[in-house]
C-alpha cells in the first residue's frame, strides 16, 4: 500500500508500478471526458451543482483513504481553511465552466498555462524570480499556447470561454499559491488539508447553488435542475465523473508514493497528448497543422519546465548529504505531495 509512511518506491514491483500509473492516466484522463459527455451529450449544465456531487465524492472518497491509511488526518483551525475551502470551490467551479464553455482541447491548451500564472503571480505578490533557464522555458510554453489558441478560430470567438478559461487559470494559480503558503503555515500536507477544508466547501457550494443554477423550487421545467430529466445515461455519467475523481485522487497517492516527482509529472504531460487526442477523436474537434506545432511546441516548453524544476528541487537535497555519504548513497527520493483536488478537473 502506498502511503505517506510507505517505504522508498524500490520496494515496489515493476509491474505494480506500472500498473498504479496506468490506473492513474486512465483516471485522470477519463475525468475530463466524462465532465464533457456530462456536458455536451446530456445537457447537465449545472456546473456549481455537479461541482457539489464531486465535492460530496471526495469528502466521502478521502475519508476512507485516511481510514485505509493513505495518509493521517489532522485536525486544523477552521477559521485558518477557510480561505482554502473558498479557494477550492472557485477553481473546480472556474474549472468545469471552461470546460462546459470551450472544447476539451482549448480547455487543455489553457489549463497548461497555469505554470507560467503561477509564476508570474508569485513574481507580483512575493517579488520571487526565477532562474534564466525556467523563463525561457515559460516563454516556450506561452508562445506555443498563443499559437495553438490563435489557430483554433471556433474557440478563439468564443468570447465567453475564453474570459471563463482565462479566469479559470487565475483563480488556480491563486489557490495553489495560497494552498503551498497554508501547507507550510499549518504543517499539513494537500490532503490532511483537502480532508480538513471540503465540509466547508460542501456547505458552501450548497449555498451558492441556488444562487448560480436554477434549481427550479417553483417552476421544475427541463431547464431546472429538479426538473432535468435524469435518464440512467446522465446518471451513470454523473455518477461515474465523481467516482473517477475519486480514483485521481486514489492512483495519485499510488504513484507518487511508488515512483518519484519527475515520474509523476512525466506522466502528466503523457496524459496531456491523451486528452488532446481524445478531444479529437471523441468530440470531433478538429487539429490542424499550426494548431499541432503550437501544441508540440508547448510541450516542448512543459518538459523543460519540468526537468529544470526537478533539477532545482533536487539540488538543496544533494548540497544537505554529508560529502563522504554523497558519493556510495543515492539521495531519498523527493516525494511530491498530491494536489488536493485530485485534478478533478484535469
């Protein structure tokens, strides 16, 4: 089992690990078209409804993680997640509206801009600057994004989608800065925090619900949350889009704790081509050829990023070994604390 008290990820077989990271691209990866089908084939465009359904998921799923010791639940001043649980219905509500709104590659597209958001914002709020390299890596990216975005002329006239998606990458990167400062403020990592801070989303979402969605207590017409017609097929794609939150955050405890950080995020530029693809092949979205070379070019930048990223996480670990210990012993493994969403949103 794999834990935040497992053991380094050599203790794990090939194949189990192969088999956790499979688990955890299928889930990741199914999540965003399952929201889609949700959206577009079934007609459920009550975002701040849904967003609750898989709110009320994960509080469920992440207590029985706890109870199976995936990790330890710790109790937290509530007044101090409070922002968090604010900062965590913004971003999943921002998140499935752009999604709602835009095509599933366009919305990937902008999802990959939460990076260089975050650190932009990071420069503006706490004067934080990063390294040459890292800024022309970012650069990379924004300039494939623009390309790739600029050559998609349906989702680029989407007005309103665009404003949502660009207000979506906002409103992330705000909330994992402010997630990464309430981390080390209350020596909690993501999940004691997720697991602390989602009743007080839940009950926050069940106050902004009928504010947002028309929930039809009057008139329960077809365009009314009561009133939709709820055939076994819209229900089995709700209800299957929340489990698969669920298992995110499940196959991410999986493979972080079986790998490493570089392999996770790897995988997650993997899973980036697959949902790309998939928006292609599932909803019909059309790719061409500009559109392909901003989207490899943004993967180009992505991978820089991540490797110079790894490459400076690891650097204060190897300067902390003791010199007659750095050559014969290998340093621990750095283990990457999971996004406490479990990117329910991809």
């Amino acid at each position: 089992m794999a834990s935040d008290k497992s053991g380094p990820a050599s203790s794990t077989p090939l194949a189990l690990r192969i088999f956790y990271i499979a688990l955890n691209v299928f889930a990741a990866v199914s999540i965003v078209f399952a929201n889609k089908a949700v959206f577009s084939l079934y007609r459920f465009h009550f975002v701040t409804t849904l967003t609750l359904v898989h709110t009320l998921f994960t509080f469920v799923g992440m207590l029985v993680l706890s109870r199976l010791d995936f990790f330890t639940p710790k109790k937290l001043p509530q007044v101090a997640i409070a922002p968090l649980a604010l900062g965590y219905v913004g971003y999943i509500v921002f998140n499935n509206l752009s999604l709602n709104l835009n095509t599933v590659g366009f919305y990937q597209i902008l999802k990959i801009m939460i990076a260089p958001a975050v650190i932009v914002m990071e420069f503006l709020m706490f004067g934080k600057v990063q390294n040459f390299r890292i800024i022309m890596a970012v650069a990379v990216v924004c300039v494939g994004v623009g390309i790739a975005a600029v050559t998609d002329k349906v989702s680029i006239s989407n007005v309103l989608g665009v404003i949502v998606g660009a207000a979506s990458v906002i409103v992330t990167a705000l909330y994992q800065i402010w997630a990464g400062s309430k981390q080390k403020e209350l020596q909690a990592n993501s999940s004691q925090l997720l697991l602390a801070y989602t009743p007080q989303a839940i009950a926050l979402l069940v106050v902004l619900v009928p504010l947002f969605d028309d929930v039809g207590f009057t008139n329960q017409t077809v365009d009314t949350v009561l009133g939709y017609e709820y055939s076994w097929g819209a229900i089995s794609a709700i209800v299957v889009s929340a489990l698969l939150g669920v298992l995110v955050s499940l196959s991410t405890f999986l493979v972080i704790g079986a790998t490493s950080s570089l392999t996770y995020n790897v995988v997650g530029h993997f899973k980036t081509v697959l949902i790309l693809t998939g928006g292609c092949v599932l909803f019909g979205e059309d790719m061409p050829w500009k559109r392909f070379m901003g989207i490899c070019l943004t993967m180009t930048g992505i991978i820089w990023y991540t490797v110079l990223s790894a490459q400076a996480a690891q650097a204060p670990a190897q300067a902390a070994i003791p010199v007659k210990e750095a050559s014969p012993v290998s340093p621990e493994k750095e283990r990457l604390l999971p996004e406490g969403k479990a990117d329910q949103s991809a």
